[in-house]
C-alpha cells in the first residue's frame, strides 16, 4: 500500500458520490460552502468502492472546525429529528 496524504479541507471521504452528495447538502444546510472531488476513472465508471469510488468532500479552510463538528453530530446522530 502507498502512503496517502489527505489535504487539510477534506472533512469526509465518502463511498460513493451519493453519500457525498448528501453530506455537502447537510453543510450547505448550515451555511458552509462544500466542494466534491472525486478521481475521474471513478466518476467515469460510477464506482463506489475502493480508492476510486472514494468521494472527497472539502470545505474552504475557514469553515473547517464547524464542518467537523457538524459530520460528528451525523455520524453520532444527533442531527435526527
């Protein structure tokens, strides 16, 4: 395996650009701008496993300590209502 360096405005990394999607609507929700990356050959064949079905979800750096704080309240859900 090679070492993978994760850029510091990546706040998730998803499986799948549906999970991605959602996860940018949920931040876009409370007002923090999100942006997806994803490999182009995974885009392209419409993976959603593996390093290239992996969907990187960014947020300018200044936003960064609230969109952590935000996916930590979804992933423990406290965001269900």
């Amino acid at each position: 395996m090679f070492n993978r360096k994760i850029r510091e405005e990546v706040v998730y990394i998803a499986n799948g650009r549906l999970e991605a999607e959602s996860v940018k609507a949920l931040l876009e929700s409370f007002e923090i701008p999100a942006f997806l990356n994803q490999e182009s050959a995974g885009l392209t064949y419409g993976l959603t496993v593996g390093v290239l079905g992996e969907v990187e979800v960014l947020v300018p750096l200044s936003f960064i300590e609230e969109a952590k704080k935000i996916i930590e309240e979804m992933k423990d859900g406290k965001l269900e209502s």
